[in-house]
C-alpha cells in the first residue's frame, strides 16, 4: 500500500503568531505532500518494500536498490521526519515545558536554558537546509545534533526526542532570513507531552539494548 500523507493535528492556523497560516499550508500540503509522492513513484517499480514503514526504511538505506536510493534517502527522511515535527507542536496556550523532559535537560546541559540556548545555537550556526534535534543515543545519552537536508538521526543510530525543521520553507514567509528569530519563537508551539511521550520511548528503547 502506497505511502500517505498524515492529516495535520490541528488546523492550519492554530500555530499563530509564531508560525504563520499560510506557511503551515504550503509546508503540509505542498512539501510534505511532495515528499510522500516522490517516495511512492521511486518504489513503485519494487513495492515489496511499501510492506515497510517509512522508518524501516530510512535505517536500511542499503537494501534499496542504488539507482533509486538518493531519492529514497530524501523523501522517505522527509515523510519521517516531518510525520514526527506536526505531533511536536500544538497551539500556543502559555504552557511551559514540565515532565521528566525538564530533569532529563537538566542533568544533560545544566539546566533547560542553557538546552534551549544550545539547541538554538546549533540551528542558527547549521549551514543550509536541514534539521536541529534532541536524540538520545544507544548507550542513554542526551545530545544536540544537525543533520542536512531531510536525513534522520535514526539513519546515525540515534533516537530523536524533539526536532525543528531548519529548510527555509519552515520560516521564510514570516521571518525571512531571521532564523535565529524563528528558532527562539518555535518554543512558544511545542508539544510538550509529545516531547515526553518521545523521551519515555527513548528510554524503554535504551533499556531494551543493554538487556
């Protein structure tokens, strides 16, 4: 069964003011939607691997056959990828970040502003398109990392927990070349029970390996 594009969980104004109507729509409908259908056409000569879910996929990139494999890599990353940053956000109610992801922060970066200044910082300083992430690595680890275009930190073995889309089809409309501006707003639309329910996820899948 061919790939599909998942419904956003909100409408497509419910991120205002942080993040504009307008660029919600072309990000979904447009981008996201072009990656799903970009994946379908470059399996449809091997559907076996349509049994396959997106991740499945993106962390055994060797098994697809090499003619097709970039594209794969790029819009199968793409679908992952954007699939977990609509869940990442909610509309802005004033709430602040709580649960365990608040200890767990902590413990990794001293304190959670001093995550948020370093998760920022490495979303500014990433050059050209990409994604900024909290992953957990397999030996139980907290780290900040980039990755370029729409590869995944499950492709390094990594867990994401918590993710902003750095392309600037994710901000142009609104904030132009400010990215800085963009990645210090984007704090005010996290879904911070999604957050936690990717960091309890991350945990059992650590706990899972040293068994």
């Amino acid at each position: 069964m061919a790939f599909q594009l998942p419904p956003l969980p909100y409408d497509y104004n419910a991120l205002e003011p942080f993040i504009d109507t307008e660029t919600m729509q072309l990000h979904h409908d447009k981008h996201h939607a072009a990656y799903v259908n970009n994946l379908n056409a470059a399996l449809e000569k091997h559907p076996q691997f349509f049994s396959k879910t997106p991740e499945e996929i993106i962390t055994n990139l060797n098994s697809i056959p090499e003619d097709i494999r970039t594209t794969v890599r790029n819009n199968a990353g793409g679908h992952v990828n954007h699939s977990i940053f609509w869940k990442l956000m909610q509309k802005p109610d004033g709430s602040v970040s709580a649960g365990p992801i608040v200890s767990a922060v902590d413990d990794a970066f001293g304190g959670f502003e001093a995550f948020q200044k370093q998760f920022n910082e490495a979303g500014a300083r990433h050059f050209g398109s990409g994604w900024v992430w909290l992953v957990r690595a397999p030996g139980g680890q907290l780290r900040i990392i980039t990755t370029p275009n729409q590869d995944n930190p499950l492709m390094q073995g990594l867990f994401p927990i918590l993710g902003n889309d750095v392309w600037e089809h994710a901000y142009y409309l609104r904030y132009r070349n400010r990215r800085p501006e963009y990645l210090a707003a984007w704090w005010q639309v996290v879904n911070w029970n999604e957050v936690n329910r990717r960091l309890e996820a991350s945990n059992k899948l650590v706990k899972q390996t040293a068994a």
